[in-house]
C-alpha cells in the first residue's frame, strides 16, 4: 500500500515538474515574440527652423518686397499730405477746392487699399515660408530616421516656454503640450539642422 502511494506521489510530483518546465517554456517563448521596444528621438522643431540659413534668405526677400512696398504707401502717404496743405489755404466752395478734396479723398483710398493689399501678402509669404520650410524639416527627418533605424521621431516642445497671458491662454498652451520632460541624448535636432543647412548650402552655391 506504501509502494502504491509513493509511485503516485512520484507521478504527481513529475507532472507538476513538466508542468513548470511546460510553463516556463510558453513565458519565456511569449517574451520572445515581444516587439523590440520603438526606437526614439525627438527634434525641436522651434530650434531647427529658427536656425534655418535657408529660412534667413528667404526672409531676406520678404524683407525686401516689404521694402518696395514701404516705399509706395510713403509716396502715398506724401502725395496726401501736400493736397491736405493745399486744402489747407484753398477758399472753399470753388472747383480747384472740391477737386482738391476729391483728391484727398482718391489718396485715402489708394493709401488703405495698399496697406491691406501689403499686409495680406507679407501674412500669406510669411505662411509660404513656414510651410516650404516644415516640409524639407519633415523629408530631413524621415531620412535620417530611415538611414539610422528610428522607428518614431517626436516634435518636441519640452523646453519651450509658456507665453505670458490670461487664465485661458495658458491653459490653451498647456493643453496643447505633447511632452513633460526629454532625455537631450535623445534629441537629434542639432543633426538635423547640420543635414539641411550643410544641403541648402550646396545646393545655393
């Protein structure tokens, strides 16, 4: 009856033995067919496009088409002010007078049409700009990625600082924050940046 007990007690304890075995088999295949965690970096996109040579040369010839436009709202500008001192010393009512005034008054809406007309296409340029800029940032970064495995590359706004503002504005830029803290060693913009103005300048000269 012993004997016959033992043997059983021998069975249970080989089956809880093949059951461990069995067991640390299926974890240690399971740990196996894991994907390997994401390669990262992050790129501050702030930083980069600030520091574009490409960004100043364009801004150079918005710069300049600021300039031309200046130069035609002073014109304006003069032209209105001598028909003011014209009016200024005129006998009011005669024809010399009222075609004066119209004058003036062509002047006013010349000034203002040019004024808004500059403003609209600086805003739209500067908006050209950042968009041509943003999309060569993108097409470095993808291949940078490609060429050295990143498999996730993030904006990063970590050290950017909250603008002053009322309650709601900075709750607005908190809310839009996407990260609270960054390791710089993963941090690739100075990379990136290096990449494209070493490019822009090849391709300039």
């Amino acid at each position: 009856m012993r004997s016959k007990s033992a043997g059983i007690g021998l069975v249970a304890a080989a089956i809880v033995v093949v059951g461990s075995v069995a067991w640390q088999a299926g974890a240690n295949n399971a740990a196996n067919n894991l994907p390997a965690p994401p390669r990262t970096a992050f790129v501050n996109l702030e930083k980069v496009i600030n520091e574009l040579e490409e960004r100043s040369s364009m801004e150079a010839d918005l710069q300049a088409f600021v300039s031309s436009r200046q130069e035609k709202i002073n014109e304006i500008q003069a032209n209105a002010k001598i028909a003011a001192d014209e009016i200024e010393i005129m006998v009011p009512g005669n024809d010399a007078y009222r075609t004066k005034v119209e004058q003036l008054a062509m002047f006013k809406v010349q000034l203002d049409a040019e004024q808004n007309f500059a403003q609209q296409r600086i805003e739209v340029r500067q908006g050209e700009i950042m968009s041509h800029l943003f999309g060569k940032v993108q097409e470095a970064v993808t291949r940078i990625a490609e060429q050295e495995g990143y498999d996730v590359i993030f904006s990063n706004d970590f050290n950017i600082a909250l603008q002053p503002g009322g309650n709601t504005g900075v709750m607005r830029q908190i809310a839009v924050r996407r990260l609270l803290y960054v390791n710089d060693s993963f941090d690739i913009s100075d990379q990136v940046l290096q990449l494209m103005n070493n490019e822009w300048k090849a391709g300039a000269n």
